[in-house]
C-alpha cells in the first residue's frame, strides 16, 4: 500500500473536448473559472494543462498539485468540487481522474 502522508498529492483528469464544443468556449471556461477556482483551494500548489500530440487515448489532461491527500479528499467531496466536474461534463467527454501520490523512487 501506497503511504498518503507524502507532503503532496496530484489529482490527474483527462478528457476529450466534445466534437460540437467551440474549443474557444472552453478555453474562456478553463481560464476565468476552472484555473482560478482551483488556484483559491486550500493546499493548492500547482496546476498544469496538457494536450495529447502521441498517443491515443483523452486530447486534454490536467494536473492540479495539492499539499495532502486530506486536503484534495476534503476539497472533492465539496458541492462546489461537483458543480465543477458538471460544467466540465458539459465541454468534454470521457472524463476520467486519478489520484497519484509518489513513489518515493524518485526527487519529486
């Protein structure tokens, strides 16, 4: 079993932006709501958006750091956390999260 008290954790979502959805759109989502939401949670470190060029599998994926995993347990279990993931909903499809922490194998 993986230790949780590692002094951060990384809550990874990735997703494919709908065919109908104005990409435009989603920008202006992501940076006046999404990005500024997150930045204004507790713990918050860091957050990082990617597009896929390689590989199949989700076009979008987003990093967001956060200091514990209690801290990202408290703040996905918020109703504001789950209005978020609907307004994401309505932009993307094949939305899926994970939760990592480090191995400790490697200089984090």
């Amino acid at each position: 079993m993986t230790r949780m008290d590692t002094g951060h954790v990384q809550l990874l979502v990735s997703y494919t932006l709908r065919p109908e959805v104005d990409e435009a759109d989603y920008d202006q989502w992501a940076r006046q709501v999404a990005v500024p939401w997150w930045q204004n949670q507790p713990g918050f470190r860091a957050i990082r958006g990617y597009y896929t060029v390689v590989g199949s599998g989700a076009r979008v994926v987003v990093e967001v750091d956060v200091d514990h995993f209690e801290t990202l347990a408290k703040i996905l279990g918020t109703a504001e956390y789950q209005r978020m993931r609907r307004e994401l909903s309505g932009f993307a499809e094949d939305v899926d999260s994970r939760i990592l922490v480090p191995t400790g194998r490697t200089p984090s």
